[in-house]
C-alpha cells in the first residue's frame, strides 16, 4: 500500500481511467491509501501527494482522530455516532 496526506475532492480527482486501471483510493480520516503500483504512483503524483511510509500515516491519522474526538460534542451532532480511531491497513 501506499500512504498520503490528503483529502480525495473535486472533478477529475479520481477519474475513469485511474478506475479502469484498478485504482480505487480509501480515504480514512486525513490520509489517502492506493495500492503500491505504477497507477497509484502515478495517481499520487498527478494529484500533488507524496508518499509516506505506514507508521507516518497511521501517527498522523491517530492525531487527526484525536482532535475530532477530543472536540465532539454529542450534544451538536446527534444522530450521527461518535467517530472512532483503528488501524490503517
């Protein structure tokens, strides 16, 4: 796998071609994961991502989950459930 910092937005982000060619990006929290080959190295590329290694990503998802922990209020966002942390894979 390969590990980003990002968010997945807008047209053109994820296109056809980038799913014809097996590319199907998993976003969790803060960092982008695709598939460690030449279309996901090219993806990252194109989209102005650099790759980080598993440990990077998964301390740097373990801090932007703990801020949104840390910051929920139930009391604002019902009916939605209150997010968790796990583990990248």
């Amino acid at each position: 796998m390969l590990y980003a910092e990002g968010t997945i937005q807008g047209a053109g982000f994820v296109t056809h071609e980038d799913r014809n060619n097996g590319l199907n990006p998993l976003q969790m929290g803060n960092i982008i994961i695709v598939e460690d080959s030449s279309a996901g190295t090219a993806w990252l590329s194109r989209n102005s991502l650099t790759s980080i290694t598993q440990s990077q990503a998964q301390t740097s998802y373990n801090a932007f989950m703990d801020n949104i922990i840390d910051n929920w209020n139930d009391s604002d966002m019902q009916p939605v459930i209150k997010p968790t942390k796990g583990t990248l894979p």
